[in-house]
C-alpha cells in the first residue's frame, strides 16, 4: 500500500454561526468567525488516496484524473464563492472546516474509488495555523 | 539605513466589482472575483519601515511598537471582517489589493513615521502566487 | 473520528549533554548541540487532538480552548526560555526534542481530554530539516 | 514509540515512459512527463524512523547517523543525475514518484534498523503539489 | 507606482557546460551541474510589473492578462522540457539561472508593456537556497 | 546588473540587553528577548550579490565560491553558538537583528567583492515574522 497527496487551493467566503440561535450565543461560541457579514480564507486542500502500485504505469493512480476530480467535484464549486450560501455539499451544515471535511470526502469518495485505489484522507488547511483530517468512518485498519 | 519588516495576517472577505457597472461587465473585469456572494482570502501583510540604528537600543524601531500599531490601525479593523461593507479606509474604493495596499499605507504612515523611521514598503500577499507591493508616491530616492 | 490540528511556534536556548559526562563524550554524543553555551530554535508545535464532531456546533473542539491551553501550559512556560534551566516540565531530562516531545503531550493531555476528544500528537519541528512526533504510549488503535 | 523525521533534497532529471510502449501510448498514459528529452524537479525526501527514546542519549536515534546514511545510499547517488539513467537502484523501473519512494525505502531499511529502530516511511514531494508515501509492505501493526 | 508580482513554477531539465570546453573544466567550472546526463530542478519564476494603479479598475494590470502571457510566452515552452535542447530563446546560451532570467525578461518585455506598465523584475528560484532577480538594463531610475 | 541570492541557515543563542542598564530597563526596552538565562532562534540568512553576467561562464559569481564565504566568514563561526558570548564580530555590540545584520554585511564584504561583483544585501529572518534587510551604508546608486 502507498499513500499519493494531491494538494490543491481555493478561496472561498464564509461565517460559523447556527441560524436557530441569537447572534450573542453565536457570538460566544464561534467568536469572530460568526461575522453576519462574512469574512473568508485561502484553504488549502490535501487529498490522499491509496492503493497498490499498477505493475503496468508504476502509478497508484494517475494524477490527471485525480486532478481533474477534485477539479470538477470541488474546486468549481467552491473557489471564489460564499460556502455557505452557493455550495451544495455544505447546504443545512455549519460552515466549520470539521463539517467541510466531511463533505468533501463524501463528494470525492465515489469518483475517486474504483480499481482498488481507496480514499484515504481529506485533509483541509484553513490558515497556516489550523487544519482538520478526515480519514473516513470505518475500514481504517490499514490507514 | 537599515530596514525591518513585520509580517501579520488577515483573514477577509471582499469581492471586486464597480456598482455604477452591470454584472456582466464586472463579470468580464474582475472575473470570479467579481461574485456577488463574496469570497475571500487569507491575507499576508508585510509592512517595512525604514531608519538608522539607534546606538542607544540597536534597533531600527521597537518591533513591539510596530505590532502595536499595525494591529490596532489595521487588523482589528480588517481581520475577519468584509472590507467592502465593513472596512472604513477601503470605503468607496474597488476591493483590489492595489487599492488594498495603498489605504493600509496611507492609515499606518502617520503613526509609524517619528525619531527618523520612515515607512518604506507596504506588501500584500493575496494568495501564494499573487502579491503587491507600494513604497509610498515620492522621496524613494533612499529606496 | 475527525483530527483537529493547532500550530503554536516558540523561541527558546537549550543545551543537550549529560551532566554526568566529561564534555568530551557530551560533544562525541552531542556534537555541536552540547556547546557549553547554549544555542537555540524556533521550535514549531503542532498539537494534534481527534473526537467526534460536535452535531451541536459542527467542531472537534473550540480552537480558542484548543488554542488558550497551549499557550498557557506550554507557550508561557518555555519561549523565550532556556529550556535546560528554566522549564519546570524538562528538569532533569536531556533537552532532545524527543524528550521535549513527550514532555509537552504528558502536559497537555489533561487539560485537552475531556467531553470525548483526545490527544493524538505532539509535532515539534526543531528546523526545517529535522522534527519528532509522539502518539502517546498506548490505545493507539485508531491512530 | 516515538517518530524521527528528516528532511533531505537532492535534484534530478527524469522520464516517465515505458520502453516497450510506442511514444504515442506513452504519452497518452505518462503525459508531458514522457518527454524524451527529459524534465526534472527538486525532490524532497522526508525519512521518518520509530523507536523508543534511548534513556541514556534521549534519542530515538542520532540524527547525524541517519542523515549519513541519507547522504551515502542516496543523496550521492540521486543528487544531480538522471534517474533513469544513472541510479542503480531504480534501474529497470519505471521512473514514478511511487517507484522511488519503494526503491529508496529498499536501500535505507538495511542500513537504518537496528538497536530497535525501524524504517517507517518514505515520504517524496515531487513538486509542491503531488507527494508519495510508502510505509513499506507488512508489519503496520503499530503505525 | 505599484508594483504587481505574478508567481509561476516550471519542471525543467538543464545541464550547465560549455560545449567549447573539455569535459573537466566544465566540471572544474560547474561541477555536479555539468552532468552529462541532465539533471533538472522545480523552477519558480515570479514575475513583477509596475505602474499606475487605473482609476477605472483599480489594477495595475489585469492579473488574468499577466498570467496568460506568462503561459503563453513562458511556461507553455519550457514546463517538461529540456532547457538546452527544446527551449528556442535559450538556445546557444549557458543555461544558468542567470542567463534563463534575461532570456524570460527579454521574452516577456514586449508583451507585458504597454498602457503605461513596465516589466521590472524577473526572479526566478532555482531551489530554495539559489535565486536570481534580473531588473533589466537601464532606466532603473525607479526601481 | 543582475543580483543573485544565497540563503543559509543557523541556529544560536542570544539575549538583547545593554549591561549597563538595570534589569528593569532592559525588560521595559527588551521585553522578554532580555531573559538573562537567553533564548535562541533558527536564523535564516540571505546574502545578495550584484554584477553583471560573466560571459564566459554565464554567472553573476560561481555559487560555491559564494557559499564557501559564507560558511566559512559566517556559518562556523555563529552556527550552534552563542552569539553575546562566543562571536567575535559581535562583540560588545547589542544583540539585535540590525546590529547582526551589518557585522555579517562587514564580516562578507571583503571577501564577497572582487573582480566586478558587489554586496548587495544581508537579510536576517529572526522568526517568520520579523526580519531585517541591510544594503551597507552608501553607494546606493544603483540598488
């Protein structure tokens, strides 16, 4: 089993905040990230899958594709919008980088697995400081 | 002449557009960036000021003045906030970091320049690949 | 089970020898990292927590708690410091980074394991080249 | 158990291609990176060993040791050369990151386990964006 | 003026000889750089432009435009190849950091000016110790 | 002219202080940099050389020319060491960035500048926040 990372980039708005609750409470729980107004990040994301070298091309799996699926499942649909309000996969969530992770992995999981190559972590810079790591629910036996 | 560079960091939604044009113009522009729903970026600011040593404290200027000030002229203004909406300085004024960089050097000047230190270069990273940089409108004969 | 990451950064002197060595074994053993004198880094911290994701509010854990406990368990204790002399939590050990390591994970896992997260990873980057990271010593299961 | 990790670089041309394939096939599969004029990168290496902390030293394991072993099995047999002509030990393979990473792994295991050391992974960023990492074949148990 | 900085990367192979000189000198001269089997690096190549900030838009200059020069003019020729062999406007030169510089300021000169920008500086990284920045050859009067 | 840049690294003790001022005044003016026990910091150095391109061997100056002055003029003599204490182009001097600035940029330029090549500049970065540039003292014509 190997392990291949591809690190892609997006910009994005948002604001943590849960609309059933006052803007104080929301303030005392997510602070400045509640912000009505928004206010946004360069995030960085880190996809790695894993699997078996093909004998045939020495490859886990070839880049261009998995470029071209977190191109097309993620990077369109979240670079240069507003998360919480043009985003799918994040409709009904809290915009957290925690709950962004999760949703990213659903989205790429199916695109991503097939002929023994398995997605195996959804990693999500949100500044140099912060990052979140989503390896999946179950079946980490291997991870 | 020596100079001394402090880099902090915001995070901030904009969106770059003119409101006397229509959306497709803006569209055409400012591209992406042009999204009425906001996006938004992890800003890096580098502010340079420029001096002689002190012999009395071996410093150009007391780093801790410096991040006094550009935490309390700028960061608490800007750090997760949407600098068209909510930015005083950047009032009026199309959200690009050109405008960006120039408004900052214009709020930081007046608290920065005494005891002979002159600010020398104000410097945004938008993203990774993309940054400006703005010594000021003259006098850089000692730039 | 989703991991929440914080990067916290420190300045600080130390020394690694025995005191119970001549000084020509501590430099066989040691090499240039035994200078009587001491020398000093900019260690990188990066603390690694992993729970459930709150349904209530969409995180692993609040940063700002996450953030609040490094600084005051770690932070305030060693930078600017001289590890050697002056860090209650290093006394009597040899100042390597593997002995820092486990020493800041055996001070923050109380304060950081309540309400179903736990600690996963003490990371210090002691330069760019070099860096130690530390699980804990067992219930590793699901690392 | 307690992770080592260094970081090395060395620079190299390379070709990903099959010898037995037409150019066309070849480009369809390996892309601008079949290029028989060859291209390159600056590759970084991450080797990180396990162990237990030596009560004696505070080591996992002398750094200076392994980045020797680092330096003579494969920085002065990568650095600055054409890696599918010139580096033994990746001879006959086709010249992917994830070959590599498994070749280089091969030539440190031996030299860097003993004394209750043991390889753990082999990390190779190609460029800043595709990365690799091996962990070798069995025996996970306690990654 | 502001000045507007573009980064791009590019995967190359290069080998540094003279092809006048016996293999030894160019040994003597480049070292381990002369290799004749090539060798390559991660280039990174930031391009600077200057101006006026438009009043109308609030740019320099489009950044979409200064990308797609940089593509066109740049990346598209020299990205996966072999900078001795392949690359027209490098043809006949020693290829060092030095001479690729003035080659891509020369290249880009002539589509980059116009409408009040000027090209000032073209840097480029050959790895993360190594870095050239060429500023043209006159009228550096406000540089 | 084209300018070409090394970056080196090294890691040292030190402590900003005047000895002839109380305890009380150097923490006012100091702060915690005046710890009397010290601390330390991974320097990371860049020293700039201006010329114009040789056109026998296309360089501004042979790297490994440049690096050997500055490893053997600076690096052994600041590496691992404490810089108040054990380095004597430091001596008597305050501590400070700027002061360690201009006796490298003193220290280098006997040895830098010969045969058309000038010293450019001696940037320190002391953290990844603060750093300090230095372009020597006149002659600044062509900067």
């Amino acid at each position: 089993m190997i392990y291949l990372t591809r690190r892609e980039r997006f910009s994005a708005a948002h604001r943590m905040y849960r609309p059933d609750w006052p803007d104080d409470r929301n303030l005392e729980v997510f602070g400045k990230c509640s912000n009505p107004n928004w206010h946004g990040h360069n995030y960085v994301l880190y996809v790695t899958v894993r699997g078996d070298i093909s004998e045939e091309e020495g490859f886990v799996m070839n880049l261009n594709i998995l470029k071209k699926i977190i191109q097309d499942r993620i990077i369109k649909k979240i670079d240069h919008k507003n998360i919480n309000l043009e985003v799918g996969f994040m409709k009904g969530k809290i915009a957290t980088t925690e709950n962004l992770s999760v949703a990213i992995w659903n989205e790429l999981k199916p695109f991503v697995e097939k002929d023994g190559v398995y997605l195996h972590c959804v990693k999500i810079e949100e500044t140099e400081n912060n990052s979140i790591e989503y390896y999946g629910q179950k079946d980490r036996d291997d991870q």
